[in-house]
C-alpha cells in the first residue's frame, strides 16, 4: 500500500508522475517506448547527433529570416505522421505568440517538440514533458529559446526593483524567474531586462544538463546537447547564448 496514501484515499499523480505512468503501462503492453522501438522507422530523422540537429534548426533560421523558407505544404507527410513521432529537437519557448518556434527554425510538424510557458523557465512539469521527449522519442537536442521584449522578464525586473504586485498566479510564475534578474543585476548591465532574458536561457540551460535522472545521464553519454538560444522579434534571427 502507498505510504503516502491514507485508508479508501488514491495517490496523488503529477503531470510528471501520469507521463512515466503511461511510459510504464505501454511498456507493460509491449510498446517498449524507446527510441527507434516504440516509434519504429527504418532510419528516424532524428537518429544524429545533437551538433547536427542544431546545425539543421539554425540552418532553417537562416532561411526563414531570409524568407526562403522550405517548409511550404503542411499537408504533405499529414497521413505518415499519425504512425509515430520522431523530432529532431525540443524546443522551451516562450508563449509570446510572437514567436512560433515551428516557423522560426523552418521546420515540418513532427520536427520539433515544443514546451511553450511564458519566460521559457522550466518546472517539473516542463522537465517531465522534455524527458518524455528525450527518452521516448529520441530528440538528441534541448534548446531554451528565450526571445527580446519578453514581457515576463520585464515584468520580473519591475517586481524586483520596483516592488511591483501583480494579481493571480502571475506571482508564482514571476517567481521562477527572478533568479536570472538577480544574477543580470550583478553584471550591472545597462539594460538589466535584456541582460535577464539572456541570463534566464543561461539558468535553464544548466538545470537540464544536470537533470537527474534521464536529462544528465543522456548528456553524459553524448546522447543528447542543451543550447541556447534567444529569437530576435525584430529580425527573427537566433543568436546562441
């Protein structure tokens, strides 16, 4: 019986617990979820390197900035792609509905596994959400996408060095970002907002390497690469971090 269970009481699952719950029922059915298993192809797209996957992401940030994009017909693959899913990279985004990673990076559906959140930070529900998508699908790069003119970070900064109350939530979420305003502030940095989104795709970068289990194990045995990145509004350009 669960310990942390009273008597005629069911156990409390997060999100994190309900993805490697169904990981395991599938598991026990016979779906072994692992990469190129579960998800079969012949040769998955993803099955590269980290290096390459991120060379393949920034090439096509290249073309869409230069508006040459490839990926044109939405349609084409729709009937292949209800049989599996095999994505070359995961992608924390913000949920700026400016920035549409899909676009940005010139990339199919199926390509890229996106975790969107306002301020691009990662919890443990993001984590478990990148772990499945890691673990199970194969995607040999993370890359954190921060983005100019981030209003949560701005909001965090005006929080912190104006005392700034905002009402609901917002606080949690403000919460989580604050740690990259505070290490911005000690670079003394002329514009402490842009210095904050730069050091928020930096902070989280760092957590996912040394993720503990499924993230720092696959990092280590180089089967998997964490980058940064911050998208440009203006220009739509990705300069790494």
């Amino acid at each position: 019986m669960c310990d942390t269970c009273s008597a005629g009481s069911a156990p409390h699952l997060s999100r994190r617990g309900l993805l490697m719950a169904g990981a395991g029922m599938a598991v026990a059915s016979g779906l072994a979820l692992k990469a190129g298993s579960a998800f079969a192809q012949t040769t998955p797209q993803n099955a590269i390197s980290g290096d390459d996957a991120l060379k393949r992401i920034m090439d096509g940030n290249a073309r869409y900035v230069a508006n040459t994009p490839e990926q044109k017909d939405f349609s084409a693959g729709r009937a292949a792609r209800t049989q599996s899913q095999h994505p070359i990279a995961a992608i924390v985004s913000c949920s700026d509905s400016r920035v549409a990673p899909e676009f940005a990076f010139d990339q199919n559906p199926g390509d890229l596994f996106v975790v969107r959140v306002a301020g691009n930070f990662v919890n443990d529900d993001g984590l478990a959400s990148l772990e499945f998508g890691t673990q199970f699908l194969g995607a040999p790069l993370i890359l954190v996408l921060g983005h100019t003119s981030c209003g949560a970070l701005v909001s965090a900064v005006k929080v912190v060095n104006e005392g700034l109350e905002l009402p609901g939530h917002l606080p949690d979420l403000i919460g989580a970002l604050k740690p990259a305003v505070e290490a911005a502030k000690k670079e003394n940095a002329s514009d402490l907002a842009a210095a904050a989104i730069v050091a928020n795709v930096k902070l989280n970068v760092e957590r996912l390497k040394n993720a503990s289990p499924i993230l720092k194990t696959r990092v280590a045995e180089k089967k998997l690469l964490v980058a940064g990145g911050v998208y440009d509004l203006a220009t739509g350009k990705v300069s790494l971090v």
